[in-house]
C-alpha cells in the first residue's frame, strides 16, 4: 500500500491527521533524530531500523515522520507489510516513487513481514537509491547481523529500540485522550508505559464520563475498573492486546511457554522444562524442547533479559496472565501448580546445600515464590516491574548519611533517633538498596538479630520493646535461639518495588534457613493492608505500638511451631487468587513419601512445634514428625500415635539424674496447660530462671530420645 501525497486541506484525510497529530506525545528524541537526518545534518542516518513490541507505538511514530516529511516539501512513500504481496517485485511496484524524485522518503511499516527479503533489500534495493534519501523500516524484530558486520553499512544505519513512554508522557497520553486525572493512576498501574494498552484504557475510561457502556458490553465503571486502582480490563481489551502485542505464535507449545514465560518471576530453561505441561511422569510436553523454546522467548521483541532469567514487558505479562486466567481457569492453575512446585522443591536443595551459592540464591527462588503468591499477599504488595534495576547490598562506610536521610523522609523524627541508635548498636544489621545503574541508595532494611533484651535497647527504640513483651507472654526464645526483626523496610518508590521485593524475600530467606531463628517480627506501618492478606492471615495477630505519630503493627512468625517444611507447604497451598474453584492437586504440595529422614535441625524444631501443639489435634495433623519413624505407617490414629510417642519419651526424663526437675518443668509447660511460662514456674515453686533452665535441658534431652527412636 502506497501513499505519496499528503492530504488536501478541508479534507476527511487532514482532519484525521490534525487530530493524530494532537493525539501524538513524546519521542522527542526520534523525532529529533529524524529531523536532523531531514535537514541533511552531518553524522546522521541513511536508514533507521525501528523496533519493538506490537503496540509501542512504532506506527504512529512512521505517520509522524510522514508528516514532517511532507512540511519538508518531499516525497513520501509508505508501505505497510500486512498490505502488499511479500517478493521483490510487488515490493518495486509498491516503492516505485522512490526512484522518481531526488530526495525520497520511504517509510516500511510492520517490516517483519517483509523479512523473507530482507537481504534483496539490502544487497539489491536500497543501493540503487538516490544519495540523501531516508529509508525507515519498523518491525518487532531488529535487522540481521549482516547489515552491522558490513563496513559499507556501518557509518549510515542506526538501528533504535522504541521504550515504552515515560511515567509523564504516559500522563500526559492519557490527558491528551481526555482521561481525568483521577482515573488515570488505575489506567497507569496496568498498562504502564505501552502507547497501545493506553490507548484502548483511554476509550473504556471516556465511554465511561459519556455514560457508555465498556467494550464488552459491561459497565466500564465496575468491570473495567477505571479509578484508583489498578485497572482491570474487559476481556475484549485483553484479546486485542493479546492479538497486537503477541501476533501470530508458531504452535500451542510455543504459546505454552510464553504463559508460562508470563506467570513466573524470571524463567529460565531449567524452569521452562519442569514448567510445560506433559502426561503423567514425562519432564515436559511431547515433542517440546525446552532449549528450543527458550531461544525462541529470548528473540521475541516484548522479551528482557535479567541476571536471574528472561522476563515479559509488564504489559504482555499483565495481558497474557489474565486471557489464559479468564480463557483455561484449569490450564491456568495446573501451571501455576507446576512452576511454583518445582521453585519449592529448588528451595529444599538450597536449604539443604545442594545448590552453588546457596544464600544468594535461596533469596532469589525466595523472590520467584512469593511473586507466584503476590495475589495472596493483598493489593500492590510484592512483583515489581524489571526487578534486576535494584540491589541488595552491605551498609558500606559512606552509607550513614543516606541512611538518616532516607530514614527522614520516610517516617516520624522519632524514627531517626531509633535509625542512630541501631546504627550504632548493629551496622551489621543494615541491608542497602541501590540503583543498578547509579549506585544510588533507593531504601534500606534492618533485619535485627536479639538474643537477650538489653535495657538500652528497650529504652531507645518502643517497638522492640513491645517485641520482648510479646515473645516473654507466649514463648520466648530458649538459650542459643534469637529474634529477627525487620524493624525499617524503607524505600523511594511506593510499593510493588524492586527494593521491597527484595526486603521480602531477604525476610522469607531468613525464615528458611536460620536454624536458632525462634521468631521472625515484621514491623509495619501501612498494616491494615496486609492484615486482610491471605499470606499475612497465618502470622500471629500484631500488637500496635506508637512511635511519634505513626502507628506499627507486629506480625510475628514462630518458627518452631511452624518448621520450615511446614512453611513451605503452607506456601504451596496458598491459592493463586483467581476464583473459588479449589487448587487442584497439581498446585499443592505433592504427599510426602510414608518415611522420611527429617534434617537433625528441622527434627528438632518439629519436636519442640509438636509438643506446644499437644492440646491442638488439627496443628499435630501438620506435623512433618507424622512422616517418620516416630509414628508406625498402619497407626489407625496417627495424631494420637505422636502424641503417645512425645508423652513416652518425656516419661523417659525421670530415668536421667535430675531427671525428675526436667520432667517437671516439660510436664507443666506442654501437657498440664500452664498459660504462661512464668505461671508454670509459679506452679512448680522455683525461679524463673531455674524453671528456664531446667525446660531447656528437658527439651534437648526430649529430643535427643525421639532422634534415637
């Protein structure tokens, strides 16, 4: 398809182009770029190569330099490949106009079509072109590596990979289409930068002030939710975001691996051939090949690359998750099932020491995990966009300063203070978050390790305090165990962000693997959030403390009652969020096997778990003890077979010299109810530090008898 001519004044043709060309926001710098090949500057291109994702804006961008084109006084000729008959002499045909002016522009639109001619073009086209003309060709796909290893290409190509817009071009996008501003930060958290997902938000938003209905037919005020959310698009939007960001896939194994590629965090091949559906007991799909199909994402134009795998634009993954969500809720699940089990199971091999590397890249599959379960965790909680632009790093000499300053613009002034005091009182403690490109601190995370209540630490900072008050009322930590604390999780940009991602992993990471860990204590301000979570919903209910004039929740996880095992099955059981069907046994934890040989550590903290559970049937079901020896396979009454096994071996406790004390102090404190630890050192008439004491030689010794059984 040709157009040589610009457009008659008074014409329907102008009036489309007036009102596009009001409609266009940003790329100043290619229309720079173009403007300056236009006037013939020195240094610039012969040819631009334009890529990107379907729905960059690439079209709109070739109309814009048509126009300019044309206010330069010359020839203009455009072609577009989902048009015109794909061989070199439909294609002269088409471009015939090139040859009959001086100065021609050609602009190709949607070049990936043409890409069977692409070195016809090169080798025998374009060289036949006047000198000073301008050649544009846009496509999803960059030009082969035959045009940057040629030397006579090399001073005249630029080859331009079109960003989505800007966070204030993006506003001032939807301004331009008569989005009201409070309706458009709901518009930006879904489409983010894509001029295309937008646009259509845009239409849905003012069909919505005109009392229109959405473009499925439903109220776009409700089921379109355009306001201060996120917003959810019908799924008439999705399907044509998913025609014109993804195009045409080569197979349903293909489209397999993109959803696949969309839902989880980072992908990587590993993951992709524990991830594609398969029959029964085979390692993926029949006749799929995961390395073949890894290469095939990584070319694909809407596809990044991060240090941990490959990962979608936010707005193909947005789009693509929710048409095979709305389209196979089956599917849809089995898959989650999938990937997230064999992320668990990469979780127990780092646990266990099996993988290189092992604390760096237990926070990284910690980070994949609870992406896949962001839907639990309460709105725009966990899975920021490109999470590889931050990173984690030590609190490093000149860190003090941000930290303070940070630390300042984030909370009350009390706060500082308690930053100073902490500070000085466990540097060590302090994680910094910096821009992988400036090294700028963008957040930091304490994670306070406490193995006694010092009073100069409950005096300088209230919310320890409270911590100590809490665990000393329920179950404090026995002599060698500690407190986690997550007192500051500070970062710049609001939340889903990279640095909380980050903080929040670090925190599950911690959980996982610190084996004197008795509580993990994360400290909130924004708290009512996540209190309605479902992640959240499993954590001991917060007490609130006051600093200055900020309000903290803090939600405590006791590690010994709920083991790390336990944990993570736990977190396999989460719901993906999507609806009330149940989660199919593909995305629960898969059975355990009737034996298993539980690591000394984990063995030990289920013993102490299971014996505060003695009075709770439905928390001993959970217990990992089940699973082993401790309990014959063929007991009719498992539960109560542990029971009697936790009770026997306590019994055993009399046989040792002072064995009498330590029964004693085990008896009051798990099987004869005492509330509190400091009632069953009342009971018994000792101190508590002698009752303390005697419990914590009574619970090893417990221990070590099951072990042996």
């Amino acid at each position: 398809m040709t157009h040589r001519d610009s457009h008659s004044p008074g014409s329907l043709g102008e009036h489309l182009r007036a009102a596009r060309q009001r409609a266009f926001v940003g790329r100043d710098r290619e229309l720079a770029r173009f403007r300056s090949a236009l006037d013939g500057a020195a240094d610039t291109f012969t040819v631009l190569f334009l890529t990107g994702p379907g729905g960059i804006g690439k079209s709109s961008l070739l109309r814009r330099f048509a126009d300019e084109g044309h206010a330069a006084g010359l020839t203009v000729v455009e072609l577009d490949g989902r048009g015109g008959e794909c061989s070199p002499a439909a294609f002269e045909a088409d471009a015939a106009g090139v040859f009959a002016t001086e100065r021609p522009v050609l602009l190709v639109d949607t070049f990936e079509e043409y890409r069977s001619l692409e070195g016809w073009l090169r080798d025998r086209f374009l060289p036949r072109l006047p000198l000073g003309s301008l050649v544009v060709l846009a496509g999803r796909q960059p030009p082969s590596d035959r045009w940057r290893t040629d030397p006579g290409w090399a001073g005249i190509l630029r080859v331009v990979s079109l960003p989505e817009l800007p966070r204030g071009e993006a506003v001032a996008l939807l301004a331009a289409r008569g989005v009201p501003p409070e309706r458009q930060s709901g518009v930006l958290a879904f489409a983010g930068g894509n001029p295309l997902a937008l646009s259509l938000a845009a239409e849905v938003a003012r069909g919505h002030d005109d009392g229109d209905d959405g473009i499925d037919g439903t109220d776009s005020g409700t089921d379109s939710g355009i306001g201060g959310g996120a917003w959810t698009p019908a799924q008439d939007v999705i399907g044509t975001l998913v025609s014109r960001l993804v195009g045409e896939v080569p197979s349903a194994i293909h489209r397999h691996a993109l959803e696949i590629c969309a839902h989880a965090h980072m992908t990587t091949e590993e993951l992709l051939r524990a991830a594609l559906p398969g029959t029964p007991g085979a390692p993926e799909a029949p006749g799929a090949d995961a390395a073949e199909l890894f290469g095939w994402l990584r070319g694909l134009p809407f596809i990044e690359t991060g240090p941990c795998g490959i990962f979608p634009h936010d707005v193909v993954r947005e789009t693509l998750d929710a048409d095979l969500r709305w389209r196979d809720p089956r599917r849809y699940r089995d898959m989650h099932g999938r990937i997230l089990g064999h992320l668990v199971a990469q979780v127990r091999q780092a646990r266990g020491g099996s993988v290189s590397g092992s604390a760096s890249a237990l926070r990284g599959l910690s980070a994949a995990v609870l992406y896949l379960q962001r839907d639990g965790f309460g709105s725009n909680w966990f899975g920021a966009p490109r999470p590889h632009e931050v990173y984690e790093d030590t609190l490093r000499p000149g860190d003090r300063a941000a930290v303070l300053e940070l630390a300042a613009k984030d909370g009350p002034e009390e706060d500082v203070a308690i930053v100073h005091h902490w500070l000085d009182r466990q540097p060590e403690s302090f994680h910094v978050y910096r821009r992988s490109v400036t090294d700028e601190a963008v957040g930091f995370m304490s994670w306070l390790r406490l193995s006694e209540a010092r009073t100069a630490d409950l005096g300088a900072d209230p919310v320890v305090a409270a911590a100590w008050a809490h665990v000393r009322r329920t179950d404090p930590p026995a002599p060698g165990e500690h407190l986690g604390i997550a007192r500051f999780m500070v970062r710049v940009d609001p939340n889903p962000s990279p640095a909380g991602d980050l903080m929040s992993a670090r925190i599950m990471a911690e959980i996982l693997t610190d084996d004197s860990l008795a509580w993990a204590i994360v400290v909130m301000h924004d708290f009512e959030t996540y209190r309605r979570s479902e992640y959240i919903a499993r954590w001991e209910d917060p007490p609130l403390v006051r600093v200055g004039d900020r309000v903290y929740a803090l939600f405590g996880h006791d590690r010994r009652r709920v083991p790390p095992d336990v944990f993570l099955q736990q977190t396999m059981q989460l719901d993906p969020g999507h609806g009330d069907a149940p989660v199919p046994a593909a995305a629960r934890a898969a059975p355990a096997p009737a034996r298993e040989a539980l690591p000394r550590a984990e063995f030990d903290a289920a013993v102490r778990s299971a014996l505060r559970s003695w009075h709770r049937p439905d928390a001993l079901a959970t217990s990992p003890l089940l699973r082993t020896g401790l309990v014959p396979a063929d007991a009719a009454d498992p539960v109560e077979a542990l029971r009697d096994a936790l009770a026997e071996a306590a019994g055993k406790l009399r046989a040792d010299r002072l064995g009498e004390k330590l029964h004693q102090a085990v008896a009051m404190t798990f099987f004869e109810g005492a509330p509190t630890q400091e009632a069953a050192a009342e009971r018994l008439g000792v101190p508590f530090s002698t009752y303390r004491r005697h419990l914590t030689r009574g619970l090893a010794r417990v221990c070590e008898l099951l072990w042996h059984r």
